[in-house]
C-alpha cells in the first residue's frame, strides 16, 4: 500500500470515528473509505484552487475550526473579507474537494477536508529519494501522524 493510500486510509478512520459513522464492519467502512490514488489532474486543480492569499487563509481557518466547520459569514468577518468574495473562493475550493458544505437553514457551513490535503501531501512526497530506502526522506520512513490533523 502506497503512503498516500495509508495517510487517506488512516484520517478516514478519524472522520468516521469523529462523525459517529464508525463502524467495526470492515465491509461498510472498506465501501465508506474507497482509496483513490491521487493524480496530476487532481493535485493541480487543488493547488488551483489555493492560488490566493484569501483562499489559503479560508484554508488554514476552517482547518483550525477542526470537525465543527464554519459558516460563511463567520469565516467572512473573521477574515474581514465581503461575504460575496469570499463566496467565490469558497467555491473554487469546494469544487476542487478541498471543503465540504452543509447546508443549515438559511446559512451554509464549511468544513476543511483534511484526508484530501493529506492525499496530496502523500502524492507529493511518494518517490521521495527514488529507490534509495537507506534515506530520511523516504516515504518509509516518513512519520504520518495525522491524528492532530482531526481532532477538536
């Protein structure tokens, strides 16, 4: 199993168990957790959608809010950013799977999608020092700890 399918495998045993979707059925949570290797098509529509300062700090804000997420107009006031661009970005991000949105009466609350991001860092890092295992860098020898990544 490559890295980055252990890092997606790994914080979808944390959002099922932080969601209170955690199942001990291996069969329902091996359908629940489909692994799909990350491509070059997903991770450039992904840096795409965080080439802006304000979609970065949207990024690292609704990281910080952990599981509970934000709704919009929180997030705007906090950035000091008008609702309707923040809208835009918020968009651009949701398209790329980086957030998810629920809708919630007449507000929308956007949550971080961690496992994406961490199956983008997987991506990025999986030939780390090519076949040289005797390497730091090597993705075997990478500590991926992404328990703090989820919890809150």
């Amino acid at each position: 199993m490559y890295l980055s399918q252990r890092i997606y495998r790994h914080c979808c045993v944390i959002n099922f168990y932080i969601s209170g979707n955690f199942s001990s059925n291996l069969d329902h949570f091996n359908n629940s957790c489909n692994i799909e290797l990350m491509n070059r098509d997903q991770a450039t529509v992904i840096f795409d959608s965080l080439s802006s300062g304000i979609r970065l700090d949207a990024w690292r804000l609704l990281v910080k809010a952990g599981k509970t997420g934000l709704v919009a107009g929180e997030m705007a006031k906090q950035m000091d950013v008008a609702p309707n661009s923040l809208s835009f970005h918020l968009k651009a991000m949701l398209h790329a799977g980086l957030v998810s949105v629920e809708q919630q009466g007449r507000f929308q609350r956007y949550r971080a999608n961690i496992p994406v991001m961490m199956e983008l860092i997987g991506y990025l890092t999986e030939e780390c020092c090519g076949d040289d295992t005797s390497e730091q860098c090597h993705p075997s020898h990478l500590k991926t700890d992404a328990d703090h990544c989820c919890e809150k």
